[in-house]
C-alpha cells in the first residue's frame, strides 16, 4: 500500500470516528431532552392545577400550547422495530427539524439486522447530513427531505430523496463532486467503500432540482 493510500485511509478513519462520536452525541442529547420532560411533568401538572383552580382558561391554554411545542422537539417519531436505527433516524429528524427542514420517514426494520451498527451509522448519518446541508441552500418553503427503509428479502434497502439548489450535479470520475469542502467528500467516499465491502449496490441521481440516493444492502442471519 502506498504512503498516499494509507494517509487516504487514516483521513477516512478519523472522518468515521468523528462521526459516530457526533450521532452519539446528538442520540445522547434526544434522550436527555426526553428524560428533562419527564422529569418536569409533576410540575407541569401542578402549574395547570393552579390555573384550573383559579379558573384561568387562558393561561392553561397557552401554557398547554407551550408545553405541545417543547414536546414536538423531543418526540419520538420514528419506531422501527431496530433501536440503533430510531436512534440513528431520531436524532437526525430533531437535528433537520431545528433547522426548518421538513422530514418525512417510513422505516420498517427487524430487530436484528445482521450488519454492523457502525456501517449502518456511517450510512445513514452521511445521508442525513448530506440532505440537510444541501436543504439549507434552499428558501425554507422549498426544502424537503424523504427517507425510505425497508427489508427487500434478505437486503435492506435504503432511500433518500431531497431537494436541492442545483438543477444537476455531474459525475467527476464515476462520481458526484461534492462541493461542500472536505468533510462532505470523505463520507460520500465512506458509503462508496462500505457498500462495496458488503457487496451491496448503490445508485445516486441528480435530476431537475432533485438528488436520489437508493442503496441494498445484503443482511446475514436474520432472525425468521
């Protein structure tokens, strides 16, 4: 192996930890918005207690509007069936929403998958955040982001759909360039080597406004 291949392969290994240490901490700090509202639920009980005893309907209201929205924030959304993957799929969908970014997610996935639940962070947080940061280019009423996981027999299949600011992207050497700095290039370039380690199959398309990706994955010693 060449020195220039093995400095490639520390940078893209440096990139991976640096990202499973960012899903941690955003998956970290969804669950601990979570258990902050629980926490505090006696008192909200209390406090709209107080408002019913003094018959001040005005004020449960409101504070029942504030307490939907602080609620919205820290949902759960996404029930899948595999925890590392609503781990994974929540945290990015708080992340997109704090944004003004629009999500919409179907996922059904079995317990135990059969693949690395690294591979699967590196996979879908890259997408994630590649939709996010092409969505931020956008006027707020024009952004969207669609997500899409389910088994295909023994394959996981994965989709993601956004809109972007760029009418078409071209393909430089097999593949889109990214134009996002370096960052974004090296987790393109990690979902490229994951894939074709697993020996999956991954298409990306550019078209009208539009960026697609759609990945299959074979999964082993499913349970079923």
């Amino acid at each position: 192996m060449s020195i220039f291949s093995r400095i490639i392969d520390k940078r893209i290994a440096a990139y991976q930890r640096d990202l499973i240490e960012l899903h941690y901490r955003e998956v970290d700090n969804m669950y601990g918005q979570m258990r902050g509202w629980r926490h505090d639920y006696r008192d909200h009980i209390q406090t709209m207690k107080a408002f019913a005893a003094a018959d001040d309907m005005d004020s449960i209201r409101s504070y029942l509007d504030s307490l939907e929205h602080d609620l919205t924030t820290v949902d759960t959304v996404i029930k899948t069936g595999n925890r590392m993957t609503d781990a994974i799929l929540n945290s990015k969908i708080s992340l997109a929403k704090s944004k003004n970014i629009p999500v919409t997610a179907d996922a059904h996935i079995p317990v135990e998958l059969g693949l690395s639940e690294v591979d699967l962070c590196v996979i879908v947080g890259n997408l994630f955040n590649n939709a996010i940061e092409a969505s931020l280019a956008l006027p707020e009423d024009k952004r969207c982001i669609r997500v899409y996981m389910e088994m295909k027999s023994t394959q996981l299949y994965i989709s993601f759909f956004n809109l972007t600011a760029q009418k078409k992207q071209t393909k430089v050497a097999g593949r889109f360039k990214s134009t996002k700095g370096e960052g974004h290039g090296l987790g393109l370039v990690r979902i490229d080597n994951i894939v074709e380690r697993l020996g999956g199959y991954l298409s990306r398309n550019s078209e009208d406004g539009a960026f697609t990706t759609e990945i299959l994955l074979p999964c082993k010693n499913l349970n079923g």
